[in-house]
C-alpha cells in the first residue's frame, strides 16, 4: 500500500490489520523457537565438548614438553660435570661432548639429541684409555647411562608431544568450527525470542487500543503526514541519527 492508501484505511481497521498480524507472528514463533533452542542446546553442548578436549590435549602438550624440558637440562648438567671430571682426570681433554642448546630449536631437534649420545658413547672409549682410576671411570660410567637414560626420556617425551600437538591442532580447527556453529545458532534464537517480545508487546498495545477506542495519536500521525510531513518512522529515525551524532561529539 502507498502512503496515500494507508491515509484512507480508517485508524481502526488498520489497527485491525496490525492485531491480526501480529497475533500470527505470536502463535507462529513458539515452534520455531522450540526448534532453534534444541538446535542451539546442541551446538553449545559440541562447542563445550569440543573446547574440552582441545583444552585437555593442550595440558598433555604442555606437561610433555615440560618433562621433556626438564630431562634436556638435568642431561646438560651430567655432561657437564662428566666433561668436566673427564678433563680433571686425564692429561688429554676430551673436546667433543656438547650439549642441547638452549633454544627451541635445538631442544625440537632430533639429530642433536642422537649427536650428544653418540658423542656420550664415543667418550666411553676415550676415558678406557685415559683414566686410569677405576672409581674415576666407574663414576664415568655412571654419569654415562644416567645421561643418556635422561635423552632417551627427553626424546620420548618430545616425539609424543609432536603427535599430540597435531591433535590438538585438528581439535583446534574442530573447537572454531563449533564455537561459530554455536554462535549463529544463538543469534537466530535471540532474534526470535525478541521477535516474540515485540510481538507480544505489539498485542498487548493494539488490543489496549481497540478496546479503548482512542486513535488520537495515530490521527495526529495521519494528518502530519497528509500535510506532507514526516511520518513517525521518519521522526525516529532523525532523533537516532541526532542521538548517534551527539554521542560522537
């Protein structure tokens, strides 16, 4: 309808037609609302079981790479004090024992831990031919599987954190996927449960009116319009616009 046949309609058959409406929009909204709770209990439900999982892999890479961490820096301080002994107890310097670098790199790497127990079991001959202490080498030798027992868990540690953080990267993708799903599920509801809302309001108001009879306001609203006015929508419209631009000030 234009504006010009919207004037004619008399205030109480458009109120008429507004109830109607509305009244429609209420009885059709609870099933689509009870529909939408399901759907949006749903994806809640996957995004928190989702995020847990994500959460509890995360805790299990964090715990590994901890020990992992650990293990590297008790090693250090073996081959430390093994090259140390070693140099105090022999005329020859044993120069090749190194040890795990301190940055992740390194403490990623694979091949270096393999190089360090290599070096650890070269060292083993090196000091059967120049300690001659048996207690000294004994002790050597200790210190020996000790270091490398710590390796070996370091590098335990460290191939199932790798496995793990490629899960928790995929549960990751998994988590996002249904945090977005749950959050569009949840914006659909709100808009119907607002929809109702207004709805309901909108029933309440039009009833009021058409029990009571008075369409003061809406003839005021007419005649403005027909005097080429603006129309109510318009009205609020331009005090949003004027609210919006104060608050910017």
């Amino acid at each position: 309808m234009t504006p010009r046949d919207l004037l004619a309609v008399s205030p109480e058959f458009l109120a008429k037609a507004i109830l109607h409406r509305r009244e429609n929009i209420v009885q059709a909204l609870p099933p689509q609302i009870a529909k939408r709770q399901d759907e949006r209990q749903i994806a809640a439900n996957l995004a928190k079981d989702s995020r847990a999982k994500r959460d509890d892999l995360l805790s299990k890479v964090s715990s590994l790479k901890k020990e992992r961490n650990e293990a590297q820096a008790s090693a250090n301080n073996i081959i430390l004090e093994l090259k140390k002994l070693s140099n105090e107890n022999s005329k020859n310097k044993f120069t090749k024992l190194n040890q795990i670098g301190n940055n992740e790199e390194d403490q990623n790497n694979l091949e270096v831990i393999e190089n360090i127990q290599s070096e650890i079991e070269d060292h083993k001959g090196w000091a059967s031919d120049n300690v001659d202490s048996k207690d000294i080498s004994d002790g050597l030798e200790k210190m020996r599987r000790t270091a490398n027992k710590l390796l070996e868990t370091g590098k335990k540690a460290h191939i199932a954190m790798m496995e793990l953080s490629k899960e928790n990267n995929r549960m990751q993708s998994i988590w996002l996927e249904n945090e977005s799903h749950r959050r569009r599920c949840e914006s659909r509801y709100t808009k119907l449960i607002r929809c109702k809302k207004e709805s309901d309001s909108a029933v309440e108001f039009w009833s009021s009116k058409l029990n009571g009879g008075d369409f003061s306001e809406m003839l005021t609203d007419s005649v403005r319009v027909s005097q080429g006015g603006p129309s109510s929508r318009s009205l609020m419209k331009q005090n949003s616009a004027k609210q919006s631009s104060r608050g910017k000030k």
